[in-house]
C-alpha cells in the first residue's frame, strides 16, 4: 500500500492535520447548518407576527369587501425587502360561491397573487408562504397569503460559509504548524533508532549505542535495542572464541579421521574378504576393500552389486537383484530375506561364499555390509578330501565285494551312456539319474551323487541340461571308471569267485555220475552273480543311510537261498531295488523316539529274501504279470508302514485314480508323485518306485505289497525262471 512506503514522520503530520482539519471542518458545516436553521425559524415566526398584524388591520375592509382599503393595508409590505406579493381572500359559508376569491393584491400592479386561494404554506421551491386568517366580529371573513422570498436566507449561508472557510483554513495552517513542531518530538527518536539500526545491518558494527533521553516508550525501546546490541556483542565475542576452539578441534578431528581413514584403507587394502556396503537401493559404496575388485573387478560408479555380478554371472546377478527388491519392499522378514541372497558364487574355477550383515538404524535399514570371501582353496581341499574319501570307499568295497562293485561301474557306465544317448523323455532319464544317484550314495561315492541330485533339479526346473554338460559327465565317469579298475588290478567285471560249499557241491555232483550235460548247466549256473552279495550289499546301503539319518541302525536279515543269477539279465533290477531299500529306511523305519512312542524295539529289522515259487500267488495289490513259477524276492521291514491316505491325496492332487486300494497302490509308482513333503539329496522325487517297476515289468514279472499302519511294509518281487529249483547251489 502506499501508505506503507510513507515515513512514520508523513504519517503522523497527515494523521495529526488530517484529523485537526476534519474536526473544524466538522464543527464549522454544523454551526452552518444551525444558523441556516435557526435563521429560516426567526424568520418564519417574524412573518407570521406581520401577518397576524396586516390581518387584524385588513379585518374591517375585507368585512365591508373594500378593495381599495384592503390594498392600503397590504401596502405596509413595502417596507419589508424580502416581500414578493400578497393577496386578501374572501371567506364566505360553503353554500356561496365567493368562498377563496382575490379581494385584493400586493403590489397592485403586476400582481403575481393567483386568483384563487393556494392552501400551500411554509417554505417551499425557495420561498415562504404565510397564510393568516382575517376575522371580523361575526368570525372568519377572509385569508391573507404573503409570499417572500429566501434569498435573505441563502445569501446569509453563503456569508457563513465563508467565514466557516477562512476560519478552517487558518486553524489547519496553525495545526500544521504545530503538527510539524510536535512530530519531531516523537519521530526525532524513531530517526535515531533507524540510524542506528541501518548501521548495524549494513556494517556489522554491533558498538553502536542511540542515547535518548526521554523517559518515556522510546527511551525504554531505545535501552531495549541497546541492551540488545550488548548481548549480541557479548554472544560473538562467545562465538568467535567457540569458533576458534572448533576449528582448532575440527583439524584435530580431521587429522585423526585421515589417520583412521588411512589405518582403515591399510587394512582394506590387505584383508583378504571383499568388504563393501550397498545402500539400500544396492548401489556400491566407494569405499572398499582391495580385495573386492580383485575378486569381481571394478565397478563403474553407482554401479548395484546385482549389475556387477551379472557382468559376471547372469543367473546369479538375476537372482540377487530379485532377493534385493524382496529385501527392500519390507513383504518378508529381514531375516528371510536376507537368508534367500546369493550365498555361493562360482567364477570359472574360482569359488566365492557371500554374507550379508543389515546396517540398521533402529529398525530402518539404512543398507547392507557384503562380506565375499575367496573359497577356492577350501573347495579345492574339500574336492581333494572327498576324492580320498571316495578312493578309501571304493578300496573297501573291492576288499569287501569286488564282483559287486565291478558289476555297479559296468551297470553306472551302461547308465551314463544312456543319458547322452538323449532318448527324448525326461521321466526316463529323471529314473536314470535318481538311480545312478542312489548307487553312487550307497558306495559312498558323494561327488557323483551330489552331481546327479543337481542334474534331477535342474531337469525338474525346467532347464534344458546341455550336451557339453552330458560329455563333461561321461568323460569324467571314464576316467574315475578307468583309475578304479586300475586300482582294483583289472578292466572288467571278468573271473568267477566260488566258495568252499559251492566247490564241495559241485564235487559232490561229479563224483555222483551224473552226465556232462548236468554237469555242463551247473558250470553255467556257478557263472552266474551270487544274489547272497547283492542283497548283502542292499543290507549294507541301508545301515549307512540310516547312519545318515541319524536314525538307529537296523538289524538286516538276509537269506538267498544259494541262488545265482545272470548278471547281465538281472542288474539293472538290482540298481533300481536300492530306491525300495532306501524308502524303506527313509519312510519307514522310525527314529529311536518314535519307535519307543510306537512300543517297537529301538532297533527296526530289514528282511531281504529269495526263494522259488510255483503257482499264481493270493496277494490282493499287484502290478504286473505274475509267472506261473519263478523267483520271489521278498523286502520286509516293521517300520511305520505306507501311509496310503497321504498316497490317495496326493493321486487326486495329480489326476491319477484315486477310487481303490490297487488306483493307491499303482500311484506309489507314478513319476513325481511322493508322500514326502519336501526334497532331499535321499528321497522325495517321486521316479525311484517308477524305476523299480520298469525294470520287474521289463523282466516279465509282477511286483506286489501289504502294508498296515505301524506294521511295516511287506514286498514281493516276482520274477520269471524257468529253472528256479535249480538257480540255488546244488548240495
């Protein structure tokens, strides 16, 4: 506003004139008002006393109606200057006519009185009527009318308003005058606050004192500012000394920060772990340790460790980028999420093991502390441990059953050929690999099943496995095929092994005189592989597992009967049976608490028998084609049994039949299908039962089971032979 750029010393001499001004000039418009009035009212009462007077004198002419003495009494108005005319008329009973006529009229000539009466009286259009009755002694007999002018009126109010003019000009001249003198009084201290307060701002000088010595507002304002100023000098004298002493303790801060900072980058330049912290958004500090870009190079800037380490692994850089943005949007527990980034790392031959530690203001994550560890060394001393470990197992299973072992390398080999033979279904090849997977468990061979247990995974994510990785796997199983055959002394599963009672049976056969050809089939028979080192070696495969498993180991019970079989007919079936036995570990023998809970022996027992049959057998749940004679082998245990209601479940879950004991029972067998929850390195994949009926079925045989809640399982294999009887050693 413009008022608001005036100085206090205009707006107090505008409000001291302006108010003084509009005070008299308030004063002088009423004293003009009121002498207008009162002036209007004197007159007015003036003229009806003349009135009243011209009337009672005109009484006698207008009684007698005589015009010319009528005129003589109106001439009396001569004397008054503001007299416009005047008119006698004749007031007469209603009943006559004459009632309101002109008797007569002042001045005579050029009469402005109308001619009738005009009953309009007072002030009005600038001048003033008066009427007056003029009574005779019989009452009323005529009305005066006198008309003056009010110019005598106007022109006084024009003289007044002058007067009331000079007078306003002259006081507002004076209140000026005096306005200007009294102003200073009061502006005169404003000045010099402003003076001082304009050399504060823009020189800085906070000495600068006003001295006022008034006693009054100003001077306590002024002692204000003045004690103001003081305190402020005395607070920058404080702050120039506390500036002093900061900036002294600042270099101290800064030279300790560039020692500890030197002392940090000393140890980050020679600590062997990859140190960095990530903000919270993933991005890199620069800050960190040496050994961080030896291990996965230099990062551009602002680079996230999800990006560098796509530079160099895609997957592994994809699957910390979508773990860091689950860490971030707060869905998980921090806990978790960290739990689910990337903890391993492979670069070409280099192995790297990655943690995490949260950088936490209370609960808000401000960012991420890697720790990257080089681990190849331990990797590499791991590889070389378990090679002796697997060397030190393959001796002791040559010491132990060499002929078993060597027909495990040929069965293996055959397997792995299998696989890069490629045959299109991966159901197949699933089974192939759970049991090579298996067998290589049960030999102690941890290399082979850990790469197998990859292999299953990888084919169950969906991703295609490629042929260099299938060459890699079967140039790797050569040359360990290879070096075990050398230890072992021989290149195949060649030679026949016959014990004390075998030989004595088949001396026993020669010297009773039987013909060369009994003797001929009993030769053959001896060529066969002994079933009693097979199911010894399943009996073994499950005590370690159950070692594993922390569970107790089972008494294993195992009688074959004397029989041989033909190795090369029946050893994929003796690969696939490891999935049974494991299950039967696994799934159903319990652990030392529930088979006290269950009133069962601590330790479980594993049956394992061959014998011939003949005729078809009375089981209720069987698959396949039962021989009218052959081979039973039978696997027993009193573990927890089936739990079929879990199978039926899961069967509906996958569309499979679920109506029937048997629907149930063939179920066990469909590939992926499991009652375990959760997959393991031994069980849960749900192929190994479907291997087992593939390879009984390829042998024309049947497979069937009984099994009861906590009762354990009972299994029958029946196998075609058609020289059962005589598959046993001959006594």
């Amino acid at each position: 506003m413009f008022l608001g750029k005036l100085k206090v010393r205009s707006k107090m001499l505008a409000l001291l004139v302006g108010v003084s001004t509009l005070s008299i000039g308030a004063v002088c418009v009423a004293f003009i008002r009121y002498d207008s009035q009162s002036s209007a009212q004197a007159k007015h009462q003036t003229m009806d006393v003349l009135g009243a007077a011209i009337a009672g004198a005109a009484a006698g002419p207008t009684a007698f109606q005589d015009t010319k003495s009528a005129i003589y009494v109106l001439d009396t108005l001569s004397a008054e200057p503001t007299a416009q005319w005047a008119g006698i008329y004749l007031h007469t009973p209603k009943d006559e006519k004459t009632d309101g006529t002109l008797l007569a009229a002042w001045p005579e000539e050029g009469s402005a009185a109308p001619e009738t009466l005009d009953p309009i009286q007072g002030y009005h259009d600038g001048v003033l009527t008066i009427h007056a009755p003029v009574k005779g002694q019989g009452g009323q007999v005529g009305d005066l009318v006198i008309q003056l002018s009010t110019t005598d009126l106007q022109a006084r109010s024009e003289d007044m308003a002058g007067i009331a003019l000079k007078v306003l000009i002259v006081t507002s001249l004076l209140v000026t005058l005096l306005a200007v003198l009294v102003q200073r009084l009061i502006t005169g201290p404003i000045d010099r606050l402003v003076q001082g307060a304009h050399k504060v701002s823009e020189e800085g000088d906070y000495s600068v004192r006003v001295v006022l010595e008034n006693q009054d507002e100003f001077g306590e304002l002024a002692g204000t500012f003045n004690a103001m100023l003081e305190g402020i000098q005395e607070r920058d004298a404080e702050l120039v000394a506390h500036q002093e002493k900061l900036e002294e303790r600042v270099r101290q801060r800064t030279r300790d920060l560039d020692q500890r900072n030197a002392a940090m980058r000393l140890v980050l330049d020679n600590v062997d772990q990859g140190l960095v912290s990530l903000s919270p958004e993933g991005v890199l500090a620069e800050e960190r340790s040496a050994a961080f870009d030896a291990m996965l190079g230099q990062p551009t800037e602002g680079e996230t460790l999800g990006g560098r380490l796509s530079r160099l692994d895609p997957k592994a850089g994809e699957w910390f980028s979508l773990c860091w943005e689950s860490l971030t949007d707060g869905f998980l527990p921090l806990e978790m999420a960290i739990e689910q980034l990337p903890q391993e790392l492979q670069l070409d031959d280099a192995h790297f093991t990655l943690s995490f530690k949260p950088l936490l203001d209370g609960e808000q994550l401000q960012g991420m502390l890697a720790v990257i560890t080089d681990v190849t060394s331990e990797v590499e001393q791991r590889r070389k441990e378990s090679v002796q470990r697997e060397r030190l197992a393959v001796f002791q299973h040559l010491m132990r059953d060499r002929e078993a072992f060597s027909s495990f390398l040929d069965e293996a080999s055959g397997i792995v050929a299998s696989l890069r033979a490629d045959s299109g279904d991966d159901a197949v090849t699933q089974r192939q690999l759970h049991t090579l997977k298996g067998n290589a468990g049960i030999y102690g061979l941890e290399r082979w099943a850990t790469r197998c247990h990859a292999l299953e995974q990888q084919y169950i994510d969906g991703e295609p496995v490629s042929e260099q990785t299938l060459d890699q796997l079967a140039a790797d199983w050569s040359a360990f095929t290879t070096e075990v055959r050398t230890l072992a002394g021989e290149h195949s599963a060649g030679g026949l092994v016959i014990d004390a009672q075998e030989l004595q049976g088949l001396r026993h056969l020669l010297r009773s005189g039987v013909s060369s050809a009994r003797v001929e089939e009993e030769l053959e028979r001896l060529s066969g592989e002994r079933v009693v080192n097979r199911l010894d070696h399943l009996g073994r495969s499950a005590s370690e597992l159950a070692r594993k498993l922390g569970k107790p180991l089972p008494t294993v019970e195992v009688n074959a009967g004397g029989f041989r079989l033909d190795r090369e007919t029946y050893s994929e079936l003796w690969s696939s049976l490891v999935h049974l036995v494991r299950n039967a570990v696994d799934h159903g023998l319990e652990d030392a608490e529930g088979r006290a809970q269950a009133g069962k022996p601590a330790q479980g027992t594993l049956r394992m028998r061959l014998s011939p049959y003949r005729g078809a057998p009375s089981e209720a749940l069987v698959l396949g084609t039962v021989p009218q004679q052959g081979l039973c082998l039978e696997i027993q245990d009193d573990g927890s049994g089936i739990a079929w209601e879990r199978i039926a479940q899961r069967a509906a879950q996958a569309g499979l039949p679920a109506d029937t004991p048997l629907d149930h029972f063939a179920a066990l067998f469909a590939d992926g299908l499991s009652s375990r929850e959760q997959v393991s390195e031994t069980s849960g994949r749900g192929v190994g039962m479907a291997a087992v009926l593939d390879e009984v079925k390829a042998l024309g045989g049947a497979i069937s089971v009984r099994s009861e809640p906590g009762e354990g399982s009972h299994w029958k294999l029946w196998l075609p032979h058609a020289q059962a009887a005589r598959a046993r050693l001959v006594a």
